[in-house]
C-alpha cells in the first residue's frame, strides 16, 4: 500500500502554514479498509513540519477485539509513517464508555484542532451520519471534518460552494489548499439566492483565492435558483471534490440536513467534504476563549438521553431506597450519639440521598417538570423517615447532652456552605461523567446531608430547640447548595430545555428556579448574619483573655439563649479561677453587649506533673508556712519570674516568711524572683477557742 501525499504550498512562508494547516488532527479508526484513505485526507490537512496525526482507536471493553483491529491497521499506519511527507503519527487507545465520548476526550485533551470523521455512501444513494457523527458534530471542541468517500479516492479539481458566511469562507481556504497540493484546477460556485454577504468574510475569500497560481482560472460560476443542489450536481464528475462548510453546534437539522447539504452529500458523483472549524478571537479575548472550550466537557445528545433516563428512574421511591434510607439514619444517629467519626461515615457510603437530588437537579436543567416534582416526593419521603428514625432512638437511647459532632452540626457558616456546593458540583459532574465511579457523588451528597438530618432529630429528643434549628439551617443550606451547584454544572455540560424534548417545558420550570434562588439568597443572608456573629464572638473571646481571664484559654464561647441573653465559657487554666476574674468577665459582656447578660463560667484546671523545681518549691512552701493550706501553685514569666500562690489560714502569713519564701524560690530559679500570695482566712465558728488554735 502506497500513500501519495504532496505538499505543494510555499514552506519557506510560515504565515501560509500556519493559514492553511491544523498541528493536529485527531483521526477515529472506524474500519481497516477507509484507514488509508481517512490518513491520506488527515496528512494532506496537518502542518508539515509540526504537525501531529492521531490515529485514534476506541475500546467499549472487549479487550481482544480492540486488539485485533489495532494489527488489522498497523501496516496501513506504517506505511503512512513512511510516506515522503514524513508525518509524525501517534497511535492512542481510548477506553471509553461510548465512540463519541471517546473521541472527544481525545481531541480536548491532545487540544486537537480538527477531529476527521468517514461517512460511507450508501448502495440506496442515502448516506446518514449517524449517531458518533452528529453527536461528535454537535460538541466537538474543535472544527470537524467529515468525509464521504467514492468509487475513486482521486479527484482531477475541487468545487466549492460560497455563499458567503464563515462556513463557506473556511471551505475556500480548505478548497485552495487541496487545489494547491494536487495541482489541480478550482472552481468556484457562487450561491446568489439568500446570499450573506460580510465584508471581513468576502477578505479572506479573495485573500484565499490570490494564493492560487495566476495562470489557473477560478472558473466561477453564479448560481441563482432557490434549489442550487441540481445545478451545482450537473456540473460535477466523478473525478471532482465538493468541498463545502458547515455550522457547529447548531441546529443539525437545519445546517446538516438540510436541503442542499442533504442532496450534495448524497447525489455529488465524487468525494465529499463537510468542513467546520472555529474561528477565535485574536489576541487574549480569543486564548481565554479557546481555553474555556477546550475546559468544557459537553455532553451528546445520547449522553444527555441517558442522564434523563437515569434520573427517572432513581426518582421514584421504592424498596431499596427505603431501606438504605432506614440504614444509613440508624448509622448516622448512633455515630452522632457516639461521637464517632468512623460510624459517621459509615453512614454516608450507605445514603441513597443523591439519587433523588440529582433527578431533581436533571429535571431542573432539561425543563421536565414531571421528573422535578417526583424527585422532590421521593427525597421528602427519605428526609422525613431519617428524621423521625433519628428522633425515636434519640428518646430511646440515653443521653443528655449534645456530643461534640452534633454541636458541630448545630452551628453552621459559610465554610458548611462551601462544602455544599463542592458536594454538588462533585455529584454532578460523577453523575454526568461515566468514567467517574457514582460512588464519589453519593459520598458527597450523604457528608452534606444525611448527619444534619439525624442531629435535627437528636436536637428534638433532647429538646435543645437551638441545636435543631442550626442543624435544620445548615440542612437546607446543604439542599439548596447542592441543587444549585448541579443545575449550574448540567447548564455548563450542554444541557438546557428543547422543544423537541419529550416533557419540557420551560416557562412551567422558572417556577423552580425562583423558589431555588430565593432559599439560596435567603440561607446566605442568614449565614452572612451568623459569619458576623461569629466575629462579634471572637473579638469578645479576645477581649475576654485579655482583660479578665489572664493567663487562660477560653476554649468555648456558647450562647445558650437570646431572650433573655444567656451565655456560657469554658475556660482552661493552669491556675484556679478566682470568683474576682469571673466578676471582671460579667462586667465586660455586659458592657460589649449594652446589657445584663446571665454569664455561667465552667472552669476547667489543666493538671500537669511536678517538674523538679516545682516540687522543691512546693516543699519549702510547706516547711515555711507549715500550718496553712497550699491551695495552688504557679509560675508565671512576664517580666521576669512570678511565682503565684494560694495560701488558705486562719492568720495571715508575715513578711519574714514571706521574705524567706521569696529568697529559697530565687534559689531554685536562679533569679531575682518576685513571689504573689493570694491569703485566703479561714474562720472557725461554733467552736471554742481552744479548739480553734488546735485545729
């Protein structure tokens, strides 16, 4: 097998290359016997010097017979590596779950410039598409190129129909460049009837026909009857190339099948060729442009219909979602209750709450009001028995009080709501994408869900009516971020309501959308009102630290009840938290908040070993004042050495001991130590003096 490739264009002018040839081309291995011809066509197309071809071969699965196509066509890809074009060729395997999927990851990834599709002629005289072609045509990153080959892959001149859009001036530059490295005649027919005529389109038609060599005569000719397709067929032969253009991502019925497409790629006696290709902006608007489209995975029109039957069925509630709902609640309380992670988990790979959250998503997008409203029966039937299963064993089980990951859950921010919508957009995207395992979408949606049911229902049973309500708060958050983010991430995948769509209808599903926007806005209000408050809370916490409690941590800052304002701290310290201290806390709440705030304070003291001078120290303490009681002890350094001491007696202790005190702790720290003794009298009452002094 010989290949027959010319390259005929002026390589000394790199603005010619870059004008007439793609740097890569992406070529789906379809059969053995079109291999040669599609690689002809594909190397006649590519840059000389830095073009790619990728024969591209799809897998669905069957690993043998993908392995037999690819012996089946390796001589034909060897002998292309070896025509006098030397191009370079990369063989790629895709595993795909369907042709078309397969062909466009392909060509986004390799950032391919033009993907080129075979069509055959049909012995009926009827060629179809198809469905790889139209739904490659209908979401292609990049231009495409179909070819219907004839009875002679040879051709003596190329026609071209211009009618002066974009698609027809990009069919020119394609027509000139195969005239060009044939040596072949060009003939121009010009279509008058319902002719588009732009003067920056009618540019680059004359600037692509003054590259043709002056002596060769374009031979146009001016068609004006409304069915140009019989004029433009008389005048061909089996020795001639239609080249004509199309519109991507367009209505196919009208651009592809319409009337004079329909009859030329059926009835011209020759080869064909249906051109596309995107024309970017120049300059960065037209790189942020090419970069979006190459970062947007649309899906096909099957892709599409899949993820609509998809959604029907996992809207409806039946058994399996029943019990996994009854599972997954049981599993998410009793982690809850048992402040276990592990568990929590557990019930989050078992939820089935994804399903109806994405079916409701899916008919959100397509405009299916039927599938919107069965989405939203079925997820309100799985929320209402996880929040009574949780209620039941939160009054069955004991406990009284909330655990560390229910108080989590009970207090949402706008973190909780970042996590919702990255839970949305992982769902959808899994959801859409079928090489992801659906696995990674239900984990998302049951973290953001299914533990905020089950602590709605724990707030009731223990009657904590605050907790309920911030576990409720971040639920609804969780819904409408998570729907949000789907219906979002479906619009960017291609899918929108079409009339030809059984079900659709659009006006009916704003209705959606409004309620969807407004429960949206209004959880970001009430989370940007709690974000503020928990800045209010931690400016206090500092001023708190700073001002009253010196030295400790104030490791929670709760407020218990608004009306009246009520407010607990947890405060951990080394060293006894004195009734002064508290009191000193009161007066700055009261102060920061304009009013009486019922302040509890819950003590926590950290307990540490004696490190040896601590010991010594509390051993010449005990031999100083050997009648007294030492309370606590503690070393402070801030300004030099402090050393902190609660003595409790019924005398206050002198200064000569006192002085004594001070000098044996500067031995120990080997410094001028400062020593601070907090005398706390003892009384004794009802008893006799004697008494008193023995005891």
């Amino acid at each position: 097998m010989k290949f027959h490739i010319t390259q005929t264009l002026d390589l000394d002018s790199p603005q010619t290359l870059e004008e007439y040839y793609a740097k890569t081309v992406v070529v789906p291995m379809g059969r053995p016997d079109t291999a040669a011809e599609m690689l002809r066509i594909a190397g006649e197309m590519v840059h000389p010097a830095e073009g790619l071809v990728i024969a591209l071969v799809i897998s669905l699965g069957d690993a043998e017979q993908t392995n037999r196509f690819s012996d089946q066509i390796q001589d034909v890809i060897e002998a292309f590596r070896n025509t006098d074009a030397g191009h370079k060729v990369d063989v790629v395997t895709e595993m795909a779950v369907s042709v078309s999927r397969g062909i466009l990851d392909v060509a986004r990834e390799r950032n391919a410039d033009v993907i080129l599709l075979g069509v055959q002629r049909s012995t009926q005289g009827s060629v179809r598409l198809g469905t790889v072609v139209e739904n490659v045509i209908a979401t292609a990153p990049c231009g495409v190129l179909i070819y219907r080959s004839a009875e002679s892959s040879y051709f003596d001149r190329v026609v071209v129909p211009i009618d002066g859009t974009l698609p027809s001036a990009i069919a020119m530059k394609l027509a000139v460049s195969f005239a060009l490295q044939h040596d072949v005649p060009l003939r121009q027919m010009s279509i008058q009837y319902d002719y588009h005529y732009d003067p920056e389109h009618e540019e680059a038609i004359k600037r692509y026909e003054d590259h043709l060599p002056s002596k060769q005569d374009l031979k146009k000719k001016i068609i004006v009857s409304r069915h140009p397709a019989r004029e433009i067929v008389s005048g061909m032969t089996e020795d001639d190339l239609l080249v004509m253009g199309f519109s991507q991502k367009t209505d196919l019925e009208r651009h592809i099948i319409n009337d004079l497409s329909n009859q030329l790629l059926n009835q011209a006696p020759g080869p064909v060729i249906l051109i596309s290709q995107h024309e970017w902006h120049r300059g960065i608007r037209g790189a942020i442009e090419h970069g979006i489209a190459r970062l947007n995975p649309q899906l096909t029109l099957v892709e599409q219909n899949e993820l609509i039957w998809s959604a029907e069925k996992s809207a409806s509630t039946n058994l399996d979602y029943i019990v996994m709902i009854v599972l997954s609640a049981a599993l998410a309380t009793l982690g809850l209750l048992t402040n276990s992670v592990a568990v929590i988990i557990g019930a989050m790979l078992v939820a089935p709450l994804m399903s109806p959250i994405s079916s409701f998503s899916t008919g959100m997008a397509t405009g299916i009001l039927h599938l919107t409203r069965r989405a939203s029966l079925t997820l309100f039937t799985g929320v209402t028995l996880a929040l009574l299963i949780s209620i039941v064993m939160g009054v069955v089980l004991p406990i009284d009080t909330p655990t560390d990951e229910m108080l989590a859950r009970g207090s949402p921010n706008l973190l909780d709501a970042a996590i919702a919508l990255v839970s949305g957009w992982v769902a959808a995207y899994a959801t859409a994408r079928k090489g992801i395992p659906a696995a990674l979408a239900g984990v998302a949606i049951a973290a953001a869900l299914m533990p905020p049911i089950s602590t709605i229902g724990l707030g009731i049973a223990l009657r904590d009516i605050d907790l309920a309500f911030g576990a409720n708060l971040l639920f609804l958050a969780n819904i409408a971020f998570i729907i949000a983010a789907q219906y979002i991430t479906f619009l960017w995948m291609g899918m929108h309501p079409t009339e030809d769509r059984e079900g659709a209808t659009l006006n009916r599903s704003r209705a959606w959308w409004i309620v969807l926007f407004l429960t949206t806005l209004i959880v970001l209000l009430v989370f940007a009102r709690l974000g503020s408050q928990a800045i209010d809370e931690a400016h206090i916490r500092e001023q708190l630290q700073a001002e009253a409690f010196h030295g400790a941590n104030i490791v929670e800052y709760h407020v218990i009840s608004s009306v009246p304002l009520s407010v607990q701290l947890i405060v951990q310290s080394g060293h006894q938290i004195t009734p002064e201290e508290v009191e000193a806390a009161q007066t700055l709440i009261n102060d920061l908040y304009r009013q009486d705030v019922h302040l509890t304070v819950v003590a926590r003291k950290v307990v540490r070993p004696l490190t040896p001078v601590m010991a010594a120290i509390r051993a010449d303490l005990r031999d100083i004042f050997p009648r007294a009681q030492l309370a606590d002890v503690w070393i402070e350094e801030d300004d030099g050495i402090v050393l902190h001491a609660i003595l409790q007696d019924y005398e206050a202790p002198s200064q000569i001991k006192l002085n004594e005190a001070r000098r044996r702790i500067s031995r120990h720290v080997n410094d001028n130590a400062r020593l601070e003794v907090i005398f706390q009298q003892k009384l004794a009452v009802g008893l006799p003096r004697a008494t008193a002094e023995a005891s």
